[in-house]
C-alpha cells in the first residue's frame, strides 16, 4: 500500500501522537499493521503503536516526512469534521 490509498478511517490514533511520532499506520490487518515512519527505527514510536495494537506484529517502514504529514492533515481534518457533527448533534 502507498500513503495515496489507504484508509483514513480505520485510523483511531489521535492526530498528536501521529505528530508526535512523525509516523501513520497505512495498512491494518487482524495480525499485521504496517507503519509508514519518517525513522522506522524509533524506540519511541514503536511503543506508541504497541499500545494502540498489542497483539499484532508491528512492520516499520520509511516513508517521506512530506507524504506523512499530507496523512496526519487528512486524519486531522476527519477528527474535526467528527467533532463538528457531535456539537451539532448536542445542539439540536
């Protein structure tokens, strides 16, 4: 999978770890995730991703800080949209 196709929906990770970590997972399976990272050998985001999947195997691989960021902005604007539609919701 490339960061031009994946699904921004099954991304649960809130948008400041993702920043944080500098790094997106791009293909989710029920034993496997992959994860684009800007430094794939980050101790510290691959802790972070064993706590959002514990019991799958996490595969690491590099990605272009550019393309990370273009999916940490789609995830962003998708967490938004959601906030907006639960105030309106709260309003009606």
């Amino acid at each position: 999978p490339s960061l031009d196709n994946i699904s921004i929906t099954k991304i649960k990770i809130p948008v400041n770890i993702l920043k944080q970590v500098k790094a997106v997972p791009i293909d989710i399976k029920l034993d496997r995730v992959l994860i684009a990272a800007e430094n794939p050998r980050d101790w510290n985001a691959k802790a972070y991703f064993k706590r959002f999947f514990p019991d799958v195997t996490l595969e690491f691989v590099l990605a272009h800080k550019d393309d990370i960021e273009k999916v940490i902005k789609l995830v962003e604007n998708k967490e938004q949209k959601a906030d907006i539609k639960t105030e309106e919701k709260k309003e009606a």
